[in-house]
C-alpha cells in the first residue's frame, strides 16, 4: 500500500515537473524569436499554470481519490505556453519547417489546434465536481456528460480536418492524411455556432450547479464553496479591465491584471481541499469587500477631485497646474481611515451582524466598567455580555478577596 502511494506519488511529481519544464522553455522560445522583451502577460501566463499543476500534485499527493486535483493538472498539461513559443520560432524563420512533415510534427500542429480547449472545460468540471470531486447528484449527473460533449467538438474537428495549421498558420500547415473536413464546410455548418452557444449554457449551468450545491451544504463543505466564491469574485474584478481600453496600455494592464486574478482560483481550491486556515474565509471575504468598496470610493473621488479641479483651473488661469494632484493625494490620505472605518462598520452591520452585535455590546459593557462601582453589578454586567457574545453552556466568575483563596 505505501509503495503503491510513493508510486504514485513520484508520478506526480513528475508530471509536475514535466509541465514546469515545458511551459518555462516556451517563455524561452518567444523570447529567442522576438529578440525583444516579453510583455508582462507573457510571463505571468505560465506562473498561472504551474500554480494550477502544483496545487493539482499537492492535492493527488494527499487526496488521490478527488477528482478536483486531476483537474488542476489540465490547464499546465496545456502546454499552452509552448506551443505558441514553438510556433514562433517557425513562424519566425529560426527553426526550418520539417519537409517532408514528421510523425512529431503532425501530433504538435494537431495538439496545437485544441489544447486551448484545456485552459477552458476544466473550470467547467470544476464547478460541477468542487469541492468533494463528485457531482451534486446522480440528478446531476447529465451536465457532466453534456460538457464533455461540447468539450470534444474541437478536438474531434481538429483531428479530422482537411488541413492541420496550428489555429490559422498558414506556413505550417499541413494537410491531414486522415482527414475528410474541409474548412468550407465546416463554415457553413452549424458546428461552430452551436459550440459558441452552448459553451456559455455550459458555463451558466456550472454557476447554478455550484450555487445549489453552497445551498445544499453544512459544515466545512460551505466553508470550502466560500473559498472558491471568493476566487471566483477576485477573477471576475481583474478580467473588467480588459473591457475598459482597446490602447496598448489598457491591453497589456489587462491581461496582467486578469492573469493574476485567475491565479487565485488554484490557491483558493488547494487551501479548501487541503483544508488549510479554511475557516479564515470569512474575515477574507470581509476584508476584501472592505478595501474593496474603499478602493473604488477613493478612487472616484480622486478622479472626480482632479478633473473638477481642473476644469476650475483651467477656467480660471487657461492652463493646468501640478498642484491639483497633490491636493487631491492630500484629499485621498486624509479620507482613507474615516472612509474605511464607516465602511467596515456597513458592511459589519449588513452582513455580518451577529460580530456588530458584538461590539456593540462590548463598547456598553467598557462603559458601565468605567462608571460603575458595584461589584455585584459588574458581575452581573459581565455574565450579561459573556453570554449574549460568547453563548458558553455554563459560566463560572471567581473574585479574589483580600485574606481568602477565591470564591466561586
């Protein structure tokens, strides 16, 4: 049994290493074609998905028997980042395209036409499988099999392609020996249309599945979910950028800022698998809406500050003036702890009630130990507050009296 463990476990390591090995020489490969840098996206891509594979080795090396960790390991089996640094050395003229084509490079024009579909469906059976690596229910059995439908729409088309090009290179491609689909009729199909629809059902369905399962759940289970809702939620905030510029700056900002986002989701899974600090969700959760809604409210009035200001200035003196910023950094520095405070408070008071219920009577309770003398009352005034913050089954207060050991 235990040999069978290290077996197992050595292979997994492996792997890990493997996918680390590959997607790092794919970052090499784009750097030697381009003789340029590298965007910033372009290296944290790959960080990504080696997150992604060692938390999925991590949870395989102790939790074998959930699915979840296997499907962490498909995004860095991708090898996404090394497929397009390949491509590049081809396209770039640096490595002479093999005439005739190989074996090889028939599997790597192949491979290349679809891996992306691995960055993709395996959030999907996340969603439906996390965090115990089976479904909801049997009931829910079917939205598994219809992803995995829609999952092999690409890779079944990719294989059977008239041509195989690496998703669109033309001096790669190649035609296919096997293969019978041309690329007009595959326009004029409805092949690709229904992928393109039924991808985002999967996806809404996936959502929904999660959402009922949270509902459905008790205990660490619910504890687990929240860690995978607040990943999910730091992921949905990173991707807006992407929408806001089409400038090199925007895209470049965007891609960065999404990448990182998405890099939460393996960590956020390996420490609800893994159930380490799992029950530390909630004060992240209410720290991140904190900051959060702080974030957002400064960041309107400083902007709004500053083109204000600015208007007025230039209205007034006909030119701009550096002395805007820095009232309004003055302004921001100034808000930021009120803002903050009053915002905590909110979000204490809307959500989590039962810890400002807490406080509240808490603050009493430093109030009557400042004033009250009595210390019959205080007692009582201290069962009173141990009671309705910490709910214990029984209380027991001893006072040390001058002369005696204690009384009870």
């Amino acid at each position: 049994m235990k040999s069978h463990k290290k077996r197992r476990q050595l292979l997994t390591w492996i792997c890990f290493a493997t996918v680390v090995l590959l997607n790092s020489a794919g970052v090499f490969l784009s750097r030697q074609s381009r003789q340029a840098y590298l965007q910033w996206f372009e290296y944290i891509f790959p960080i990504t998905l080696i997150t992604f594979a060692f938390v999925g080795a991590l949870i395989i090396a102790q939790r074998p028997q959930n699915r979840i960790g296997f499907l962490l390991m498909l995004p860095g089996a991708s090898l996404a980042p090394f497929t397009d640094g390949v491509v590049a050395m081809f396209t770039s003229g640096l490595w002479p395209v093999p005439q005739p084509p190989s074996l090889l490079y028939f599997l790597f024009l192949w491979f290349a036409g679809w891996n992306w579909v691995l960055l993709i469906f395996p959030l999907l059976y996340l969603l439906i499988l996390f965090p115990t690596g089976h479904s909801l229910s049997p009931r829910w059995r079917w939205l598994l099999y219809s992803a995995t439908l829609v999952m092999l729409v690409i890779p079944v088309l990719g294989t059977f392609a008239e041509q195989l090009d690496a998703n669109g290179y033309e001096v790669l491609a190649v035609a296919n020996p096997i293969g019978f689909i041309s690329a007009e009729s595959l326009d004029n199909s409805r092949i690709i249309p229904f992928f393109f629809v039924a991808m985002p059902v999967c996806v809404a369905l996936s959502v929904l599945a999660l959402f009922v399962r949270f509902r459905r759940a008790r205990g660490a289970e619910r504890e687990q979910i929240k860690w995978l809702f607040w990943a999910g939620a730091v992921f949905a905030t990173t991707y807006i950028p992407t929408f806001v510029g089409e400038d090199f700056v925007s895209f470049t900002l965007g891609d960065s800022l999404w990448t990182f986002g998405m890099m939460t989701v393996p960590i956020a899974i390996g420490i609800a698998i893994l159930r380490h600090r799992l029950f530390d969700i909630d004060v992240l959760i209410r720290k991140t809406a904190q900051y959060g809604v702080v974030t957002a409210v400064l960041a309107l009035v400083y902007f709004g500050t500053v083109i204000l200001l600015q208007n007025l200035v230039d209205q007034a003196t006909g030119e701009q003036s550096p002395i805007i910023i820095v009232l309004s950094t003055l302004l921001i520095a100034a808000l930021f702890n009120p803002l903050r405070q009053r915002v905590q408070a909110f979000i204490d008071r809307r959500f989590y009630r039962q810890k400002y219920d807490a406080q509240q009577i808490l603050a009493q309770f430093a109030q009557t130990a400042r004033d009250e003398v009595e210390m019959d009352i205080l007692q009582a005034e201290l069962l009173r507050v141990v009671q309705e913050t910490l709910q214990p089954q029984e209380i027991n207060i001893w006072v040390q009296k001058a002369g005696h050991n204690g009384r009870k």
